[in-house]
C-alpha cells in the first residue's frame, strides 16, 4: 500500500516517529475483531516487534485474552474517546505497532479509534448482513478520512470462510462493490481458532493443531503489513 505522506500520522510527518496504528472495526459483532486483534499482536511481538494492544470493547474480551496468552504485551482499555485519545498517543509513543480492538458499533469511540488509526482492517464473515454493516463501516471510514485529509486506509479481510459455501461465494462476489481495497488472503473457519479463544494462546503458538489456522493469520498479516510504507511496518 502506497501511503502518501499525508496519510502519516502528525507525528512522522514532522519526522518524529509514531508507533503504526493498526485497527479492527465493523458495525457488527461476531466477525472476528477481537480474535484478529489477539493474534496480530502475538504475531508481531513473536516477530521481535514491540507492540501494544488498545481494548475499546467494553467486554474487554481482547485484552484479558492476550494478557493470558502474552503478559509481556502492554493492554489498556479505553471506553471514551477521551480516553482513547490518550492512550493511542501514549502508547504509539513507545511501541512501533498499537493493535485497536473495537466494539461492535461505530459510536463515538468506534469512530475516534476510526480516526486515529493509520490501518483500518474489516473483518467481514459469509452473512448478508455483513454486507450491509461494511456499508455502514466504510461510510464512516470515508468520513474519517475527510476529517484527517487522508488516512486512515481501509481493508476488508474475509473471516470464517467456508469453500464449499454459498454464503461465503456471494459475499466475496460483493465485496469489490463496497469500494475498499479487499485482502486476496481469506482466513477459513476453522476450530483451532475457538480452541486458541478457550486455552487463552493463539493458533500460531499451538503447533500442529493449529497449522492450517496459522497459515491463514501469517498470510493475511504479511499481506496487510508488506506494501505499507509505515516505518514500523518495514
Ligand atoms: N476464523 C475463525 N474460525 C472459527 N471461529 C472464529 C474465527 N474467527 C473468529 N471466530 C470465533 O467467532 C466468535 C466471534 O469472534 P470475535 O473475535 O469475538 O468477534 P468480534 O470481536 O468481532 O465480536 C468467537 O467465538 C471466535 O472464536
Ligand atoms: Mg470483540
């Protein structure tokens, strides 16, 4: 992905540099937000990276789950945009990635993450609804990119894809309509990442059982990280 300076956040414009913001959003629940968000963060810091998670979820079910998996990962919550204000900018200070788990509705807070972030990935799962929650999730991504006169730049990724699935074919059939640059890795349906949910660790850490699931999530993040002209990524 190009970034055209603009797109940078505030503080590598003038040089300095700032952590890359990294967030998962989508009007709907259920589609992966807070799964995606755990394994990024692993992935990166098993890669060597330092990195921070940023909860907005008021079930903070993302960062209890990646304090279990990996304490040595900084987590904070953020339930007003106030809040996440502070914290994003605090902890882009000393971290090269900060990972954004959203909650399921693009309220004020969903949309100051929205802002703040310089990646905007949506997760979107086979269901015809949602279709209709991306709709609503790019609207508000456009605006936040009118706001900031550039980024953040958006993703969809296909989650709980099921090959032999109709659901699955008519909603990737849709997805070049949605106007958002769409991921050529899909992340299957798969049980190991339930497990991964369950025993507090992530499918790349769970060896053989968790391989298929591995390749996906390893696939998926090299694709959203590798074009990226985000100092941190490189
Ligand atoms: N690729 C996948 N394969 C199987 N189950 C998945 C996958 N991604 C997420 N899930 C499961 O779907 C449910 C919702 O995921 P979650 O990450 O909590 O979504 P969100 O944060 O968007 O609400 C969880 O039970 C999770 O284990
Ligand atoms: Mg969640």
């Amino acid at each position: 992905m190009a970034v055209h300076p603009a797109y940078l956040p505030a503080g590598q414009q003038c040089g300095k540099s700032a952590g890359m913001m990294i967030v998962f959003a989508n009007s709907k629940g259920g589609v992966g937000k807070s799964t995606l968000a755990v394994h990024l963060a692993v992935w990166l810091f098993d890669m060597g990276h330092s990195v921070a998670l940023l909860d907005a979820d008021r079930q903070r079910s993302s960062s209890v789950w990646l304090h279990e998996a990996e304490p040595a990962i900084a987590t904070r919550a953020a339930w007003t945009p106030e809040d996440c204000v502070t914290a994003v900018r605090q902890l882009q200070q000393d971290h090269a990635f900060v990972i954004g788990d959203g909650q399921a509705s693009l309220d004020d807070l969903g949309r100051t993450l929205l802002l703040m972030a310089d990646l905007a990935v949506l997760p979107v799962t086979p269901s015809i609804l949602d279709v209709r929650s991306v709709q609503q999730a790019t609207g508000v991504l456009r605006y936040a990119q009118e706001l900031n006169r550039g980024g953040p730049e958006g993703r969809l990724l296909l989650n709980r894809m099921r090959r032999r699935d109709v659901i699955s074919r008519e909603v990737t059939a849709a997805m070049p309509g949605l106007g958002l640059q769409l991921c050529a890795a899909q992340i299957r349906d798969l049980q190991a990442f339930r497990d991964a949910a369950q025993q507090g660790t992530v499918v790349t850490r769970m060896g053989r059982r968790g391989e298929n699931a591995a390749a996906d999530v390893k696939r998926a993040f090299a694709e959203l990280l590798s074009d990226s002209q985000h100092p941190s990524s490189n």
